[in-house]
C-alpha cells in the first residue's frame, strides 16, 4: 500500500514538473515572437522611409546629388577612420 502512495506521488511530481517546463517553455516562446514581431515592424518602417529617401534624392538635380553623395562618403570614411583609430 505504502508503495503505491509513493509511486503515485512520484508520478504526480514529475507530471508537475513537465507541465512547469512546458508552460515555461511557452512564455519564452511567446517573448521571442513578440521581439521577432517588434523586429519586423522596424525592418518594415526602415524599409519605407528608404523608399522615401530613394524617391527624394531623385527629385534633386544633378549637382545636389553630387553633393549628397560627397556627404555621405566623406561621413563614411570618417567612421571608418574613428573604428581604425580605435582598434
């Protein structure tokens, strides 16, 4: 008799233990898609306002553009040079 209240009890124990990881399992599940969901979301925003940007730097003229362009990689070389500086 003793046995089987200690087999039953055991038993009982482990299935409290599976379903404590599983519901576990699922809330760390349910956070990583919603980080996957908020991701998407900025992906998508980031994805129109480059469109934006696109559709506006062709509007410029020829010597904006120039102008732009000079910007942008005088700025990108500078980074580069902070990150060689700092290695």
């Amino acid at each position: 008799m003793m046995g089987r209240r200690v087999a039953r009890i055991i038993i009982a124990q482990v299935r409290f233990t599976g379903l404590l990881l599983h519901y576990c399992y699922l809330r760390l599940r349910y956070i990583q898609l919603h980080i996957e969901y908020y991701l998407l979301k900025a992906a998508g925003a980031t994805l129109v306002e480059a469109v934006k940007i696109e559709y506006w730097i062709k509007s410029m003229s020829k010597e904006d553009r120039v102008i732009f362009a000079t910007c942008v990689a005088v700025s990108i070389y500078i980074l580069a040079l902070i990150m060689l500086i700092r290695m």
